[in-house]
C-alpha cells in the first residue's frame, strides 16, 4: 500500500506555526486591552472619590486650601483620564490589527489546507486506479492462462 505524501507539507507546518504566534499576539493585544480598561476603571473611580470628597468638603466648616488641593486632584484626574482613553483607544486599534493579521494567516492555513485534502484525494483516485489496472491485469493473466 503506497504512503501519501504531501509536497507541500513544509508550507502547510509553517503556516499552522504562524497561525499559533498571531493566536497569542492577539492574546496579548487582548490582554493589553484589558489591563488599559482596567486602568481606566481605577481613574474613573479615583476621581469619582474626589468628587464625593469635594461634597463633603462643601459641607460644614469650609477649608479653602483643601478644597482648591481637591479640585485640582479632580482636574489631574480628568486629564489623566483622557490620556488613559486614548491608551484604551490605541490598545482597541492593536487589538484589530492582530485579530486582522491572525484572521488572514488563518484564510491562508485553510487553503492549504484545501489543497492538501485535494492532493489527497488526486492521491486516492490514482491509487484506486492502480488498483484497478493491477486487477485487470491479474484477471486478463487468469482468463488468459484458462483459455491455453
């Protein structure tokens, strides 16, 4: 029985090793993308923090240094709010191009793939009519050792 082998299997190893590496840059990217989300939730609750603690500042005895140090922890919080969207932004833009670099690796694993199965049927066909042509040779050797 003859051992199907693809030509082009190399090819067909590369591509799956890198199918992996653009798995796990697209995991990182989405890691990324988490750890920026997350720092974005802490800000955004620092600074809620700082609000809820210039209402109570508000209240009572009034300390006028307290209240302006307050306000401008509110507004570095705020400024470092937006440059933490911008961060969260960049990361979802990474994010997309991994997931696009990783979609087309895969496009180009699947056709190889494709390519593969059709060689290996273009594999079985040629070998069933192996087959066959050795049958009929063995029985036409058979009919014709009967007829002498």
């Amino acid at each position: 029985m003859a051992k199907f082998v693809y030509r082009m299997q190399s090819i067909l190893d590369i591509k799956y090793k890198l199918e992996e590496q653009e798995k796990i840059a697209y995991s990182i990217a989405s890691q990324r993308l988490a750890q920026e989300n997350e720092k974005l939730k802490q800000l955004m609750a620092r600074r809620i923090g700082y609000e809820k603690k210039a209402e109570e500042l508000a209240v009572g005895i009034i300390n006028v240094l307290k209240i302006r140090e307050n306000k401008r922890a509110i507004d570095t919080m705020k400024s470092l709010i937006r440059e933490q969207i911008m961060q969260v932004h960049a990361a979802e833009k990474n994010l997309e191009l991994a997931r696009k670099r990783l979609n087309a690796v895969m496009i180009e694993r699947k056709s190889h793939e494709k390519l593969r199965e059709k060689a290996f049927e273009q594999f079985k066909v040629e070998l069933a009519a192996a087959e066959a042509k050795e049958i009929d040779q063995l029985v036409s050797f058979t009919w014709h050792d009967r007829t002498e």
